[in-house]
C-alpha cells in the first residue's frame, strides 16, 4: 500500500443513471492493457477511464481529470495503489512521481509518465502499445521488440541532452505540471545528462526569464543555454541573469521567430555522427537522447542501403542528420534532394552540406516541393513530425515509385496510419526497428523499409 489521498466529493446519480462524477472524485479501478499516449484503459460504470501513472492487472484508487458527460472516454490519474504490479518499481524523480505528488494535493510534472514501471517491462509495454497501433491503423500484424539506444544506462537516467525548464513566480527555475499552465520548482531534472544538471540552474535567481532551454552536444562538451524574457524584462536585467550562468554560453532566444541573440559564448552547438561533424544553431532540433543519433544513422544506412550514383529524396531532412551520411553513400556521381520546412533548420543544413554540390537543399513544405519535383527518384527518405507525413505526401511518394523508402518516426499512431496509405497501394513492411529513445516515458522511436509492389 503507498499514500493515500483524501476522499474526495462521490458522483452523483441522475434519473437517467449514473451521472459522470465530478473532476476531483475518486473512484476503485482495476486497470487493463496500455494504451497510446502513456494511459492504461479501464472501465468505471460502463465508460472507458483513460488512466496514468498504473499498470495492467494493478488495483488503483484513480483521481478523475476530465469527466465530460458527453466525452467517449473519461481520464484519471492513479493516486493510491491497492493492489501493485510486480513491475511497479520506486520513481526515480519525485516531482513526477503521482503517488507522491497526489500525497501533497497536486498533479505531477510531465515528461516521465513511466517512471514507475520496470526498464524491462517500460519496453514490453512499448512492443505491445506498437503491434496494437499497426493492428488497428494498418490492418497488419507485426511482432515487435524494443531496442535499446546504444549504450543505454541500465537505470535509463541520464539521456537528454536537451531541456525546457519554466520560471516561477518566485524566480525559481520550474516545470509545468501535466496539461497544465501551473508550474512547480525543481532542483534537478534526473534523465538529462550530468552536464545540464552540473549547471545547478536551480540556485539562480531567474526573475525576468519566462522560458529556459538546455542543451548539451551529444557527446558532451559546453552546453548553451537560451533564455527566453517575459514581456518587459531590460536587456540589463537579461545580461544579469546570463552573467550568473558558468559553464556555459548564453544567449537569448526570440519564441516566435526562433532567433538568437548571442550574450556570451557561441548560439550553435557542434554535434559529430559516426565520424561527421553537424552544426546546429540555438533551437535548431537534434535528437534528444545522447545515443539516438547514431542508433537512428545506422538504422537509416543498413536499411535503405544508398548506392553510388543514386538519387535520394531525404524529406522532413533537418539540419542533416541523415543528408550528409546519404550523400557521402551516393557519392558525386549521385543526387540528394533536402527538404526542411524551418528556415532556420534548412540553413544549418547548407552548412553542414556545404560544398556538397550533388545536393539540393530546398526550404519549404514536404508536398509543395514533390508536386514540382520531376526528376526521378530511387530512394526517399521521410523522418516527419509527430503527425506524420499524410495521404497527400504518401500518394507523391508512391507516385515517385523509388526502390525503396525509409520511414524514421517518432509516433507509432501517425506512423501506422502513414503505413496503412502505403498497405493501400500495395506497397509492403519490408523491415521495421523500435529504439526505446525515450526511456521513462511513453514515446518511441522507429524505423520502417518499405518496398512498391513487384513491376
């Protein structure tokens, strides 16, 4: 038995039944399998509870979040465990650990929803919440095993190499708590690596600063730091703040327009793959865990297997990552055509392709840039955001018949949907890799080869 939270207010029931019971209410659940999204379903009067923070087959006293009579599905969070799983472990954060923040009368930070589930177990659920999505949104079968990230940390602590951290009212660096715009103060952040958390961030006095963002090279070396200021904060004040920062260069990030402005130190990070050397400037995005890259790069290479002399299509391409290693693949006698959508983004990507000049490095939206394509393609590549790449963009690659395409996805849903336009086209799953790149929470990562039907 853990802590216990107060009783709260029962549900009601109306003359048509059982009313939904109030935000706050709690209610004895017994929970079943996962869920995507880092929820686990169970039922109370006959509705669907999407519930946090349990695990299949644990009895749970679970707090109601959203409870709208209208609503397919109500969500809770599980706040005193009955009856535990074997595989319920200690958190190793403990303002993201529900138990303990459900004990105190609040909701828990975000970003470590599993923290209180096995390693092991973490990955099963992974495996079976990806077959469920490939069952439902593809209509194919597929067994599934979670690969760790090379060299991995046996407790799974200590990946990030990036982080958000909000400011409190206090000054206090922070957290937002789960789908919520309060914040809490924090004192260290246990899955970033050591070089974010030697920074001891958590000491400064921050008032001024609405936003801080960390990030740290892969392979270690002198983190940046971004501030971003609230409205109204003096550059003076900005500077002050900045100054009281060792370690570290600094410099001011603008939200909207993703700008920034350099205080001290340098704006870019230096990021080396496999042997190559990328650039990537202030909020640029690179991949969080300090071992995906070159789990995903060998991933991409093994699975695509470029030839010389190819042409490669690497869509959603980023500041590179996977361009340079492709277009060193296909060599000068090849072509490689680079699409990012963010402006910023695209221009790390002509530096880190500088010279390169069998690549095109083309800045716009993904379907724009393949309905005026016309040159023919024998590989496409596709890493797209978390909502995928979409019917349209499916229907322009399949249209492309390339030999083979490559699909990094950090979504499993979106994923499968995208593979379910592929299915419909006849193309097939050739391969597919899952890398636990997010350990501690619900998300992961994969890699897909998919073949056209036979000519």
């Amino acid at each position: 038995m853990t802590d216990a939270v107060p009783a709260a207010a029962p549900s009601t029931t109306g003359a048509d039944g059982p009313a939904a019971p109030g935000p706050g209410s709690t209610a004895e659940l017994t929970i079943g399998r996962p869920a995507h999204g880092g929820h686990f379903v169970a039922r109370h009067e006959g509705r669907v509870v999407f519930v946090r923070h349990a695990l299949p087959g644990e009895v749970v006293r679970v707090r109601f979040t959203e409870t709208d009579d209208d609503a397919s599905f109500w969500r809770a969070d599980a706040v005193e465990v009955l009856q535990a799983s074997p595989h319920r472990v200690t958190h190793p954060w403990p303002v993201a650990d529900a138990l303990k923040a459900a004990a105190r009368g609040r909701a828990t930070v975000g970003g470590a929803e599993f923290g209180h589930i096995d390693l092991a177990e973490q990955r099963r659920l992974k495996a079976q919440i990806f077959e469920e999505q490939l069952s439902r949104l593809a209509k194919t079968d597929r067994a599934v095993t979670v690969e760790a990230a090379p060299g991995e940390a046996a407790d799974g602590l200590a990946w990030r190499t990036r982080a958000a951290f909000a400011v409190d009212a206090a000054g206090r660096l922070a957290m937002h708590l789960h789908r919520s715009h309060e914040v809490v103060p924090v004192r260290d952040m246990p899955l970033a690596v050591a070089a974010i958390n030697d920074l001891r961030l958590w000491t400064l006095e921050l008032t001024g600063i609405e936003r801080v963002d960390v990030a740290v090279p892969s392979g270690g070396g002198e983190p940046l730091v971004l501030l971003v200021p609230a409205a109204g904060t003096t550059p003076r004040r900005v500077a002050s703040v900045a100054s009281s920062i060792d370690s570290a260069s600094v410099g001011v990030l603008d939200a909207e327009s993703g700008q920034v402005q350099r205080l001290k130190g340098r704006t870019w990070l230096q990021e080396s793959v496999l042997g190559i050397d990328y650039r990537v400037t202030g909020a640029g995005f690179w991949q969080i865990h300090r071992g995906a890259p070159e789990a995903l790069v060998t991933a991409v290479l093994d699975g695509v297997q470029p030839a010389a002399g190819e042409r490669i299509a690497d869509l959603y391409a980023g500041v590179g990552l996977f361009t340079v290693p492709l277009a060193r693949a296909v060599g000068p006698d090849g072509a490689v055509l680079s699409v990012e959508g963010s402006p910023g983004t695209s221009r790390d990507a002509r530096r880190n392709l500088h010279g390169q000049d069998h690549v095109s490095i083309v800045q716009g939206r993904v379907d724009a840039v393949l309905g005026r394509w016309t040159e023919p393609l024998d590989v496409v590549l596709l890493d797209p955001p978390r909502a995928g790449a979409g019917r349209k963009v499916v229907r322009q690659i399949v249209q492309a018949r390339p030999r083979a395409v490559g699909y990094v996805s950090c979504d499993p849903a979106s994923f499968a949907r995208d593979l379910g336009y592929f299915l419909g086209a006849g193309w097939s799953l050739d391969a597919l890799r899952v890398f636990d790149l997010y350990p501690h929470t619900h998300h992961m990562e994969s890699f897909a080869r998919l073949l056209p039907p036979p000519a």
